[in-house]
C-alpha cells in the first residue's frame, strides 16, 4: 500500500511538474534516459549512453543474439576463420547505403575499424581499442571482401566485433566534421539516421528508408517501422515513472528499482527483461595515489561496507549484492578468487587499520605518519551513485576512514574522470566474460583509461595476455582465474552490485524486446511498431 500510495503521488508530481507535452505521434516513439553522453563517435566514447543509440545509428560486421551468445551476419553476410586464428576474411553486402544515400563498401568498413584502433590521421584513441585484438592490418580486399588480420589469435574477436565501438562510419562525414563527429552530425548504415541533437534534452533520430539488412533475429529486417525515435533525457526519475503512465513517453529502462514492481502491475505498461546480461556497479581506487595506495586502506574499506544491505537500500531487489571482480556466471569465473575477496567486518576493519599502523586522529579520521586517511571519490551525478555514496561514506567514517564525494552531470563527467585529480572512483560496466572484464580494466596499457586504477604490473599484463591468445579453453581459464586471484588479495576495487536489465513500455508500442548488448536495453528496434 505504501509504495503504491508513493508511485501515485511521484506520479502525479510528474504530470504537473515534469512537462505538458502530448503523447507521441502514431509511429514516432519517445525513449526517456536519466543522462546524456558527451558524444556520438563510437571511436571516442565508452558511454552506455553513447551506445544504446549507436546500435541504431550505425551497424557492425556482425550481430548478437539475445541470447548473448550466438554471432550472426550484419554487414557480412558470411566470413571464413583461417586455421590458425590469425586471418578473418568478411564478405560484404551489396545492397547496404549510408543514411546520406552512398553505397557502403569493405573500405569503409577499413576505415572505420583502422579508426578505432588508431591507425588513420587524424589520430584517434579509442580506450577501448584493445577489443580489436592485436591487429596487424585490416584492409579492403575489394569492394566486398574485408581481410582483417591478427598478429596472436583472438578468440573472442567476433564478440567484440558487435560492440558498437566497431560500428561503420562514412569517412567524407568524418573528414568533413572532424573533432564535431557525433556532435553536429553522424552518417552510419543503421536503421535509424541522425536528426538534431540537444545536449542534455534530446536526440532525434530519422528512419532510415533503405534499411533492409537487419539482424536474423528481428522478425523486420527493415526498413524500421518507426519514423521517428526522439531519446529524451529526464534526470527526474518520479518524472520517468510519470510520463510513462501518462502515455507521455513509451519506452525506458531507467525506473527507480523501488518502482519495478509496482510499475509492473500497472496495466497500461509492459515489462520486459533479459536474463543474460552481466552490468557491475563497482568502486575502483587509483593505487599509486595517496591514502588507496595502502593495501590496508583498500581491505578496510571491503570490510567496512555492508554489501547486501547497501544493495537493498539502492536498489530494492532489482541487483544483487556483489563480492568478487567477475560475475559467478560469466564464462572463466574463479570460485576460488570469490572466497579471497574480504567481506563485511568491522571489527576486522577496524583490526586491519591498527596493524597497518593508522591511529584515530582528533576528528576520528585515522593518521598515519602525518598523513589523514581521507580521499577523493568522482561520480557520474545519479540516484544511484548519491544514494550509494552516503552509505559508504557512513560506513567508512564508523571505521575512522573520511571519504570526500564529488558528482558531475554525465556530459562532464568522463572528461573528469581522465583526469588524475581523484583518488577513487564509483562506475557500472557491462562485459561477456571474466577475460572480457578483466582485459577491459586491468592491463597496464589501458591507463589512464579505462584503467582509472593506474595498475601497472607486469603479471597482470603476462597472465593477460596469456588468456587472450589461448587457443586451449583450459589454459586461457587458468590464467584469468590467476587474475581474479590477485585482485582479490591486492583489493584495488569493490564490486558493489550486479545489477538486472527491465525494460517498461507503454501498450501503444508493440514489439518491443529488451537485448542487453553492452548494457544496452534496445538494439535496432526494428520490430517495434506504434498501435495508436
């Protein structure tokens, strides 16, 4: 009764407060969002909020199915593996057009991928570049055939070849726009094509009338039936829960957990979910920075943090609570590294801190050799990133460690978080494997980003290695679980919570299907339709 009593009244502060616009027009869809990202350049960005919107705007060579598992074709409509690993060949649609009308050919799709990884002028540094394998070259055979070849075999390459990072981008838009790509404009192969841009309001995307190259999976294969796709940003989330019932908005995977259940309930809304996603909430520390870089410091603050009950608290159900570094079901997960984490005791925080020589100061923050155990956290301004900020804060103050919060609205934040002016950071991120995960944030070339951590140990980076180009599942399982293993002893981040992907939408959209693909509650939309 009283969360429904809640969702009513945040409900009707929406309507009034939120705004007075009339619901959609019949095949136009408005997506709500609680943030906006910097830009849309899948070469330049990380953001979910970048990438929930590439999958539309653009296409890469191959696709996932729901299922997160099986690759089938998208550009290329077949490829062939050489035996040894080291040689891709893609073989290109004929009938594929950029939005702007000009037929895509393999040398744009050279251009792009070179691109991601670094290899055009001007230079761009995607931080995620390392997804790509160690590349050796990646041409265009022909019009059609695009040879993509490694220097050690990649096994997971056709599963980061889906990521919207190796999206096809048209080279005279890039060259014409430059460092405003993805700021004043894009021109990719998707089904939807760039509108106009607001930032912090909204992006309106065009359907785009040749697509007809779609995934197998949709039942559509294009063109969309959609003409208009507007994302909205809504920072408010009673607003989101609002606009929702009122039929003011359609579709939105950002409602506040306290609010699934009872939203699920409302008959003029739809709830789909996707059990195959892994998206982590976590709390890195920079090791080479004051404070965090003591190992005591970072075990303490294991031990001071009621993970469950934090979860409970931030997101009533809708995760679960987390411990070690890798999801328990992501392929090459560690049970042993899980046991090596330090779990909820204060005591044994308390312990720690005293043997690590940090004596109570006359505040109660810990001091040890003139130095206060205080740091910096940065944060991307959320609901759930204040909520969980307070209550670590609590904790480690009971403990007598300060830690000092500071959150930026999402269009600043990541240019913040390049920075080396914080000591610790609070970010979620998806992944398809523990190798996955662990490649993403932990070898030493990836710093300053992703690798806000600054680790740089050269074990690390062998055991790394030794797990990418593995062409033997046991020896590649081996060296990620010596991974894990470390990182739970050296604690340099806190896995907080796994959090669950619900998609609501209203009943005047039909075919709505939630996917999950880096983090991403829609893909192409190509099923979705309007029935008023």
């Amino acid at each position: 009764m009283l969360r429904r009593a809640t969702l009513a009244a945040l409900a009707a502060i929406g309507i009034t407060g939120a705004a007075q616009a009339q619901a959609p027009a019949r095949n136009q869809v408005v997506i709500m969002r609680e943030i906006d990202a910097d830009r849309y350049d899948p070469a330049r960005t990380t953001a979910l909020a970048a990438g929930e919107v590439m999958t539309m705007l653009s296409d890469t060579l191959v696709a996932m199915a729901p299922d997160m598992r099986t690759i089938q074709p998208l550009l290329a409509e077949r490829w062939e593996v050489s035996p040894d690993g080291l040689v891709y060949t893609f073989h290109l649609r004929r009938d594929v057009t950029f939005c702007d009308g000009k037929p895509f050919r393999a040398q744009d799709m050279a251009f792009s991928l070179n691109r991601w990884i670094g290899r055009t002028t001007p230079r761009i540094t995607s931080p995620v570049a390392w997804r790509a394998g160690d590349v050796k070259e990646i041409t265009a055979v022909d019009d059609f055939t695009l040879r993509y070849e490694l220097n050690r075999p990649f096994g997971e390459l056709l599963s980061q070849l889906t990521l919207y990072f190796a999206s096809a981008v048209d080279p005279a838009t890039v060259e014409r726009l430059g460092d405003n790509f993805g700021v004043q404009g894009f021109n990719g192969t998707g089904p939807f094509c760039w509108g106009s841009w607001t930032p912090r309001q909204e992006l309106v995307l065009t359907r785009h009338a040749n697509y007809r190259w779609g995934p197998e999976f949709y039942t559509n294969r294009g063109p969309a039936q959609l003409e208009r796709v507007t994302w909205r940003v809504i920072p408010e989330a009673a607003a989101r829960v609002a606009a929702l019932q009122a039929g003011q908005a359609d579709i939105t995977q950002y409602i506040p957990p306290a609010f699934v259940e009872p939203l699920s309930r409302v008959p003029t809304v739809q709830r789909h979910t996707q059990p195959n996603y892994f998206w982590d909430v976590f709390m890195g520390f920079k090791v080479d920075k004051p404070v965090v870089s003591d190992i005591a410091i970072r075990r303490a603050v294991h031990m001071a943090v009621d993970r469950p009950a934090l979860v409970r608290a931030v997101w009533a159900g809708q995760a679960e609570p987390a411990r070690n570094i890798v999801n328990p079901n992501a392929p090459d997960f560690d049970a042993e590294s899980d046991r090596m984490v330090p779990g909820f005791d204060r005591a044994a925080a308390i312990r720690t801190l005293e043997e690590a020589g940090w004596r109570p100061g006359p505040d109660g923050v810990r001091v040890k050799d003139g130095q206060r155990a205080t740091f910096l956290t940065y944060a991307i301004n959320t609901l759930d990133n204040q909520r969980m900020g307070e209550i670590i804060q609590q904790a480690l103050r009971q403990v007598g460690i300060e830690m000092r919060i500071q959150l930026f609205d999402a269009t600043v934040a990541w240019g913040r978080l390049a920075t080396q002016e914080f000591d610790a950071f609070f970010l979620s991120y998806p992944y398809v494997s523990a190798g996955d995960a662990l490649n993403l944030y932990w070898h030493s070339r990836n710093r300053p980003t992703p690798n806000r951590m600054n680790w740089a140990n050269p074990q690390t980076d062998q055991w790394l290695e030794a797990g990418r180009s593995a062409l033997d599942p046991a020896e590649r399982a081996r060296n990620v679980a010596l991974v894990q293993r470390q990182l739970a002893e050296q604690a340099p981040w806190m896995t907080v919570a796994r959090t669950q992907l619900t998609l609501f939408s209203s009943n005047r959209v039909q075919g709505v299907r939630a996917h999950g693909l880096y983090g991403a509650g829609l893909y192409k939309l190509l099923d979705v339709r309007t029935v008023r």
